[in-house]
C-alpha cells in the first residue's frame, strides 16, 4: 500500500465523481472525495433533476385545459412558485442525501469543501490541508459562461432561475441550447411573458434541421416570442425591477428577468491544474486520453470538465470505467457515439444517432420521416404534431438516426437508442410488429422514403 494519503483523490462529488469514488472504494481503494457546494453536483442540485421537476409543472395547465375535450370541467387552477420551489428543494435535499449516504457506505471519506491541485500528487484543501494522493481525479464540471457587457450582473443564470424568490412578469433568455430553451418552455408554461434572444439564425445547433424547425415552431405556438440574429448589448436597472435591455439591432426590451444561457465553461478556475503541468484545450477544458489520463500521469478528468459530450450518464459511465480500469485492473473505454440525448422543451425533443446532414456527409442515405397529430390531439383540440425521422444507411440499410419531436420523445428515444447501438437495419423495423395505438408504432411502420416533396 502506497504511503500516501489515500489512494484516490476526488474532486468534485456530481454523478461522475461520485460514481468513481465508490467504486474505486469496492475494489479496496482508500478513497477521498471533495466538493465545495453541495454533493450531487449539477445534475442533482441545479441541473438535470430540478429542470425536469419544473418542466412537469410547466405542462399541468396544457393538461388542465386538454381534460376538457376529454369530457371534465376543472375549476378554476392556481399556482404557487414558492410552493413548487420548496417541493422541490425537499426532494434534491432527499437525493443529495441518499448520494451522501452512498459514499459513506463504500467508505469514501467525504471533505466539504473546495481542493485544488497542488501537484501531481497532492491537493489542497480549502482550509489548508495538503492531501496526499497515488491518483488524483478531476471531476469539478461545469459552470454557466458569464458575459462582460454592461449590466451583465443584473442577468441571472440557470442557477439562479432554480431559486428565483418569484415568477417575473416578463423573462427575456440569452441562448439557443438546452438550457435556454427549456427554460423559455418552463416559463412560458408558468404564465410568464417569455421571449429568447440568439445571435444564430436558429435554434439548437448541432441538431437534425427537421428537428431545429419543430422545436422552434412549437415554442412560438407555446407563445414564445424568438428573436434570432441579435445579441443583448446592454442591460440597466429600471423602476420596480424592471430591467431595460438594450440589444445589437437596437431594439428596446423590458423584462423584470433577464437570464443567461449562452452556454457552459468547464470548471477549471484557480484550481491550479496548468500549473500543476496538466494540459488544457483552447476553452480551457481538460484534455484526456481514451483511458481518462491527463497529459500528467496521475491526474485524470472526467465529465464536464474534459468538454466532450456533456451529458450526466457520460459521466457517470466515465467515471464507472476510470475506476475498474485504474483500481480495478479491467481495462476499460467508453464508447461517445450513438448517445441518445434529450431537450425537455415543450414539445420534446429526444435524438439518437447521426443529423440528416451528418449522415449525408459520410454517403448515401434514405430518409423516412412522417409528421401526424397525436390521437390525444384530435378530442383536447390542441394544435399539436408529432414529428418522427428515421436516417438509414442506404447501402448497408442500418439506422444511423432516429429523431422524434413530440410528447415523451424521450422515452421513446431511450428504448429506440438500443437498437441503434446493435446495428439495427430499417429491415429490422419494418419487421417488428407495430403496438396500436401508439406514437411509437410510426418508427416501425414508416415505409415511403422521404423525397422532399
């Protein structure tokens, strides 16, 4: 046994982090982790988990009205922000615990508060304790990219939002990502008079178009206002908390909120990785190996922070194969392709595999796509559409890509990114039987090849 500290240093306790401290402790590692807010990280606290909990109450009053169609009169709703803020304060606080009461029971000894490197070697902690480590892990995430323009500091970011003392009147959101457009659903659903401001000429780049033009367009029959090719140039303090936006164009917005979701910033600052000799890319994100390894033998990184695929289950699946490839002697990698993702607008995007034009780049392919009113639809009376696209290999006739817009597109996406990932060929589709009446059954019952017509 080494006559450092511990065998393991952890920096960061979000999903990936976590997930590597315990299981580098089941294979009889001496593990110590480190996080300086609270443990859970991103996804947990101020991310993935809170997000979904209020994009849920977001979709309550489409629900409400809909019933009617279904034959109930509801009476009259009224909502509570406090009330939904504190639920779910209560329920991160309770999955906080539970990660909490996961690294204890593995035996990782928990610091609550901030470490940096020192060197290859050691770190420090907040409090000025050097803690000796055979492997140090980086795991720190990432954190909302801040602007330099006047009155940036009147602007709040996603972590923020989550907290907000009460619904504003009026929101205007910087950004055309995850972030800004699942907050534009969230709000715009709450009542609030929402409006998103992007320096593109759409939304979600990186994306299929197909999908990019649905997202879009349902957030404009949500009643978002989208204001595409500006960039907010200033902001000022008015009266009664109402914020003056000045932006590039020269128009004039007034918002009691403005939030910045202009993208996110590994979060390596003044943790003294540089100096300790660990390479960074361009943006300052941590570049790794295949096997997680820093350009400094004993530092890895994994998640957010490597600025790859920033997802919660990457990171957590990184961080799952740092720990039997590095103490558990089992080499072994991740595979980032065909990874199904989400965008929990309204409606919902849920996406696995190639774009159209990814696809088309690397040779011929055959598009199958259909768009239909969902049968829920057809008695709520809401103008609603379901968009499915299938992206097929036209010599080989596997499935490069499936993409959904429409409601539980995510849970859809999840079951469908299996057969992606096992080379699924559109034969293999048209073969299973379709379950009626679903959604779901146009991905197996799709068979005219899409001409553009």
């Amino acid at each position: 046994m080494s006559e450092r500290d511990v065998d393991l240093f952890v920096i960061g306790a979000g999903s990936g982090g976590v997930r590597a401290a315990r299981i580098a402790a089941g294979h009889g590692a001496r593990v110590a982790i480190a996080e300086e807010y609270r443990i859970g990280g991103t996804c947990v606290i101020r991310g993935c988990v809170p997000k979904k909990l209020l994009v849920y109450a977001s979709r309550f009053p489409d629900a409400f009205e809909d019933s009617e169609g279904f034959g109930w009169s509801v009476p009259e709703a009224t909502f509570s922000w406090p009330k939904l803020i504190a639920a779910k304060d209560n329920e991160i606080g309770r999955l906080s615990s539970i990660y909490e009461a996961n690294l204890v029971k593995a035996g990782v000894e928990i610091f609550r508060q901030r470490a940096t490197v020192v060197d290859a070697h050691s770190v420090r902690l907040a409090d000025g304790t050097v803690v000796t480590a055979d492997v140090i892990l980086v795991a720190a995430g990432g954190a909302p990219v801040k602007e330099t323009f006047p009155g940036a500091e009147l602007a709040i970011s996603s972590n923020e939002a989550f907290d907000l003392p009460e619904l504003p009147e009026r929101i205007l959101i910087a950004g055309g990502g995850y972030i800004a457009i699942e907050f534009a659903g969230i709000f715009a659903g709450l009542g609030v008079d929402t409006t998103i401001i992007h320096r593109r000429d759409r939304l979600l780049r990186g994306f299929d178009e197909d999908l990019r033009d649905e997202v879009a367009d349902g957030l404009i029959r949500r009643g978002v206002t989208i204001l595409f090719e500006d960039e907010i140039d200033a902001i000022e303090e008015g009266g009664d908390g109402v914020k003056s936006v000045r932006t590039k164009t020269g128009a004039t917005i007034e918002a009691e909120a403005v939030m910045l979701a202009i993208g996110r910033d590994a979060k390596v600052a003044g943790m003294g990785l540089a100096e300790a000799g660990v390479a960074l890319n361009p943006r300052g994100a941590v570049l790794v190996d295949e096997n997680f390894r820093t350009s400094v033998p004993s530092i890895y990184a994994i998640g957010d922070v490597t600025d790859r695929l920033n997802l919660t289950p990457v990171a957590i699946r990184e961080g799952h194969a740092f720990a039997d490839t590095v103490f558990g002697k089992r080499p072994v990698t991740v595979d980032h392709s065909n990874v199904p993702t989400a965008v929990f607008s309204t409606p919902e995007l849920g996406t696995v595999g190639l774009s159209e034009a990814e696809a088309r780049a690397k040779g011929e392919v055959d598009i199958y796509k259909a768009r239909f009113r969902p049968m829920k639809a057809t008695l709520s009376g809401r103008e609603e559409r379901v968009l499915m696209k299938l992206v097929v290999d036209a010599a080989t006739d596997r499935m490069l890509g499936v993409h959904i817009v429409g409601e539980d597109a995510a849970e859809m996406i999840q079951v469908a990114a299996i057969a992606v990932k096992m080379g699924a060929t559109k034969a293999d589709f048209d073969a299973t039987m379709a379950l009626h009446p679903s959604a779901a059954e146009e991905l197996v019952t799709l068979r005219t090849k899409w001409t553009g017509d």
